[in-house]
C-alpha cells in the first residue's frame, strides 16, 4: 500500500464527499468503521459471530474489536488497492498509537498522512444551516447550490433540512468534534504527517487540492 490518508475535518468542511470522490475518481478504498462492521457481520469470518451480536443488541462495539475489524480490512485492501481514506477513524489518541503501531510494523509510517480540511466554525455553521438534502435519493445541496424551484435535480423529490443541521445541534456537533479532534489534530502535526487544506472554498476547487496531493503520495509514496 502507497497511501494511508487520514481525513479530519469539522461538520460541513465535505469530509464525506470528498472521500466519496476520492475512492470513485482515484481508486482508494474507504475505511469506514461503521460500514465495515456491518460488512464483517456479513462475512464467513471469526469475528462475524460477535460484531453481529453487538450490533443486534445496539450496543457499542469495543475498542479491540474495532481495531479487529479495521486491520482486518486494511490488510485486505493492502492486496487490491494503492491506498485508503480512513474516514471517521481513530477517534482517539489510543486509536492513532494503534493506527501507528500497525504502520511501524510493517515499515509504512511514512506512508500516512492526514489532511485537515479547515473551515472556520461561523462558515461550517452557515454552510450547514443553509444544507438541504434529498429524503429519497439523499444527495446534499448546498445554500448556493439548491434549484430555486426547492426539488432534487436527480429526482424532483421535494428537498428537506435534516434535523441535526439545525444552528443548535450543529453548534454541540461542533464542540464535540473540537474535543475529539484538536488532540488527533495535534498528534498528526508533531510527527509532521499533517497538511491543512483550506476548505473555505468550492467543493471542486478542494477537490483538486485533495486529488493533487494525494497524487503524488501516490507516486512518491
Ligand atoms: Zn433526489
């Protein structure tokens, strides 16, 4: 594997959509904690019998069992794929010294990088108020991007506003992330493996950005 890309960024910086874009336009696969354990629960695999039970009962699957799954997958990817979007993984500082344990081994720290898609708070707040989405289909409009007749393009379903893009959740959404984040944010610049990406601008404008780095990771990496 040539790339291990960690995504960071606030809620409303596109973090979905860009890695979205990255698996379909570049190939990467997308290390998605939650898909995966879905994923594995379907599988014929040791693991499979436990995840399900855990998830049947709606309960939280455990730190090790998360790392479980996602070694397991990035292993597997490690034989098809040039490179992973680790989205929504680690969380933690505990799980970026797992993360890194796992690279060391196999001689592939230098192979990691994270991107901070930045975006000042009162942006991300005004860019997610303003965001409506597709109840059917579930494409994302954003503020300047919506019809003026207020229906999707792909579908002509009436757009909705989701209910945790309202200004209050948004703003506790954000607080969160700021807990969780700010150490990863930290832990990534210390080793140097971080790069800031400004995501105050067009959606494809940022892509390209994305697309540019992670191109060369690619090839040098
Ligand atoms: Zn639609």
């Amino acid at each position: 594997m040539r790339l291990y890309l960690v995504l960071l960024g606030p809620p409303g910086a596109g973090k979905g959509t860009q890695t979205h874009r990255l698996c379909a336009g570049l190939g990467l696969f997308r290390v998605a904690t939650g898909d995966l354990l879905r994923r594995i629960a379907q599988e014929a695999h040791p693991l499979a019998a436990r995840v399900r039970s855990v998830l049947e009962a709606g309960r939280l699957v455990d730190d090790a069992t998360v790392w479980e799954v996602v070694s397991h997958y990035l292993d597997r990817a490690a034989e098809t794929y040039e490179g992973v979007v680790l989205d929504g993984y680690p969380r933690s500082l505990a799980q970026a010294d797992q993360l890194e344990d796992y690279l060391t081994r196999r001689g592939q720290m230098e192979r990691l990088w994270c991107v901070l898609l930045d975006l000042p708070e009162t942006v991300a707040v005004r860019r997610l108020a303003g965001r409506r989405i597709c109840p059917r289909c579930e494409r994302i409009y954003n503020v300047d991007r919506v019809p003026p007749d207020g229906r999707c393009e792909v579908c002509a379903t009436p757009l909705i506003q989701r209910a945790d893009d309202t200004e209050a959740i948004i703003q506790k959404r954000f607080q969160v992330y700021w807990e969780q984040t700010a150490p990863l944010v930290q832990y990534y610049e210390t080793r140097g493996r971080l790069v800031r990406l400004d995501a105050d601008q067009p959606e494809d404008q940022i892509f390209e950005c994305l697309a540019g780095y992670v191109r060369s990771w690619l090839t040098h990496g």
